[in-house]
C-alpha cells in the first residue's frame, strides 16, 4: 500500500496573485513526490510573483494561462483539465477568484475550468486579516461552501502586508495533508474515533520523571491515517515532541491518571477506540515537592500501580463499539498477545517484537501481526508507520487487509 493516496492522481494546482504563491511551488513538488501526476493552471496575477517555468520544471507538465492558448486543436485546454481533474486546489485563492467563482465568473483560464470540473475542489486562502474578515468576503465563502467546495483555513500569524492576524495561506505540508483526506476514501465517514498516543510521565520531584521510550510516532499516524479515511478522530496524547495532526482534535495529558481520565471521558462518544499509548505501569508514591539531593550511594524508590486503563474501557464504551490495544512485547510474544486480547475484552490486539529492528520505538517503521477476538490473525510486513496505519484501519473496519 502506497501511503499517499494522491498516487497517480491527477490534480490540477491553481495559482493565483498573492505573495503566498511562491509557498505553491513548494506544494507543486511535494505532490509530485507523492505520484501525483500535476497540472498548473496560473492567473496572469500569479505570473508577477512566480515564473511559469518554475512550475514546468517542478511538475514537467505546460503550465496553462490564457483561455484561448489552445495547443491542440483536438483538445480545448481548460475542458481537458477539468476533465481529467482528480483534485482541484486553488493555491493561493484571492479574495477576487472567491468572489468571481461564487457568482459564476468564467471568463479565464482558471474560472472556465472550475465551472467545468466535476472533482472536488479546494480553496485555500491567503489574504490580508481585514480582507478575510470582510463580511462579503465570507458571504462568498459560505456560498462556495454551500456549493459543495472545500475550503482550507488560513491560519493567523504575521502577514506580508505587516499586519498580524487570520490570513496567511496554509502550510504547504497542511495543504498536501488536507489533500491527503480529499483523495482517501472515506471508511470511517461518521465514526468517531478515539486514539491514545505517547508516553506518559510520572514525577519523581520538580526535575525528574519516570517514563519509557515511547515517540507517539504510531498513535499519530493511526490518528492522521483515521482522519484521512473520513473520521472524526481525537488523539489522547502523553508529551511528545511530534506535530498535531491537522483535523485531529488533539488533548495533551502527562500521567497515567491524567491519561485515564481523558479516555474514560471520552469512550462512550467513540465507535473506535485504538490505545497505542505506552503507559507507566507504576509511579512514585510520593512525588517530592524540591529536588532531590544525591546524598547517599544507593536509592530507594517506592512505587505504586498506575491504574490499568486498557481494562476499563469497554465499561464506558457503547456496546458496539471496537476497542483495539497494542501489545509491544520481548518475549512469550503470542502468549501475551492472546493474555491480553482475552483478559482487557478487546476486539482485536495489535502485537510488535520491540526488540525487533524496525519495529520497536523511536523507529519510523513498524512490523505488527494483528489478533482478532474471533481467530483472526493477521500478520503485516515492515512498512513506514503511516502505511501500517492504514492497513491497520482497513483492517478494523472491513476484517481483512487491503
């Protein structure tokens, strides 16, 4: 499974006049790098801040700009595009494009093509914060909106205008994620899914912690991966140092009680529920208020059971719903898998050697077999954690691998 489902995609990037198109070529390469196949459409506008060869270069594609430059009599160029279009963004969208795309505007290259495309189309704007605040502005986005085209929040930081607020175009690695979920299809629309993630902390005193050598790389990929394929995913998450997944509503907790108490809230709401996370099985009994002196040769820690989350949850979840556990093991590895899978009352165990090379922490891969209460078993090959993630999900929802 390739984990990029833009893979031999065809999406048509449009260009527009703003300062962020230079951000554009940037996403022109990533979607290259994924197999997508690109084709630029660009607005005169957009030719003063970036060059059309940048484009050709990137995507080894014609760049399209003039409605009447027809190339090929056979073909009438921005038909062509709409129609073989399987992703549209418009990157950076103006104020001016939304305006004239939600009255119906087809008088260039860029405007004729989206009034012809049957794909979905992305718009993601990037303006000034008092122009994205403008009250006709959002009357178009809300129609665009209403129409059926998606649109990809700007965020708020400084602008090139000098002002500082909602306005600046998507990142372009946010924009190839949003994409990401666009081409994904959609296995979990309408499911909730709920994920934990990460380490968690234990304090010994102000300065010092119990922990384990969880990154959260595998609970995130599960959350980005499960929001792709359409869901509505909250990722419980212990300290890490990765990024929040775009479109995941992400809580940040640091010990095993904390962690708990986030699940539980929350698992009743959730059709799946997936805990990756490593959790302490013990914290200090007491947690000192100052630091620590070394004063002596040796340390006595006391230590007391965390509370055993896995085992509690389907108590607190809808009778339905799926609850899936990690079990990361050194030895006796099926035996624990099948322990664990029968005692916690799961629906299905996910099992990986942590001694293995590439499959235990702080690796960018994963090899897993996957035990399912009825008998199942199914093991999957070494692959980057983001593809065992999807493999995983098709897994859960449909009983066997795609």
């Amino acid at each position: 499974m390739n984990p990029s489902s833009l893979s031999g995609k065809t999406v048509v990037l449009a260009v527009t006049g703003g300062i962020a198109a230079y951000k554009s070529a940037y996403l022109a390469s990533s979607l290259t790098k994924c197999g997508a196949r690109v084709r630029t459409v660009m607005t005169r506008g957009a030719t003063q801040f970036v060059a059309p060869l940048t484009f050709q270069s990137l995507t080894h594609e014609p760049v399209h700009i003039d409605v009447f430059d027809e190339r090929d009599p056979a073909r009438i160029a921005h038909i062509s595009l709409a129609d073989e279009a399987d992703l549209v963004i418009v990157a950076p969208a103006t104020a001016d494009v939304l305006a004239r795309v939600a009255h119906g505007f087809g008088d260039d290259m860029l405007t004729a093509m989206l009034l012809a495309t049957r794909a979905p189309v992305i718009f993601a704007p990037a303006m000034n914060v008092h122009m994205w605040e403008n009250a006709i502005l959002q009357e178009n986005v809300q129609k665009l909106r209403v129409h059926g085209y998606l649109i990809a929040e700007p965020g708020a930081g400084p602008l090139a205008c000098g002002y500082t607020g909602k306005g600046r175009l998507m990142e372009p690695d946010d924009l190839l994620e949003f994409l990401e979920w666009a081409a994904t299809e959609s296995r979990y629309q309408g499911l909730r899914v709920l994920v934990s993630a990460g380490p968690t902390r234990e304090r010994i005193d102000p300065v010092r912690y119990l922990t384990n050598d969880s990154t959260g790389t595998m609970g995130y990929a599960i959350a980005r991966m499960a929001w792709r394929m359409g869901a509505e995913v909250t990722l419980v998450s212990g300290p890490t140092s990765l990024p929040e997944p775009l479109g995941v509503s992400v809580v940040h907790v640091a010990t095993a009680s904390e962690m708990e108490r986030a699940m539980i809230d929350r698992a009743n709401d959730a059709d799946v529920v997936i805990m990756t996370a490593a959790v302490a099985d013990y914290r200090p009994e007491t947690v000192l208020e100052k630091k620590f002196k070394k004063t002596q040769d040796t340390l006595s820690l006391a230590l007391v059971k965390n509370p055993d989350i896995l085992s509690q949850l389907r108590d607190h979840m809808k009778p339905r719903a799926t609850l899936v556990g990690f079990a990361a093991e050194t030895h006796d590895h099926e035996l624990y898998a099948r322990k664990k899978l029968r005692e916690k009352r799961l629906d299905f165990v996910v099992l990986n050697d942590v001694l293995e090379p590439g499959a235990g922490f702080g690796t960018g891969t994963n090899r897993v077999t996957v035990y399912a209460a009825d008998g199942g078993v199914t093991p999957l090959a070494q692959a980057d954690k983001l593809t065992v993630a999807g493999l995983l999900l098709q897994l859960i929802r449909t009983g066997r691998e795609v």
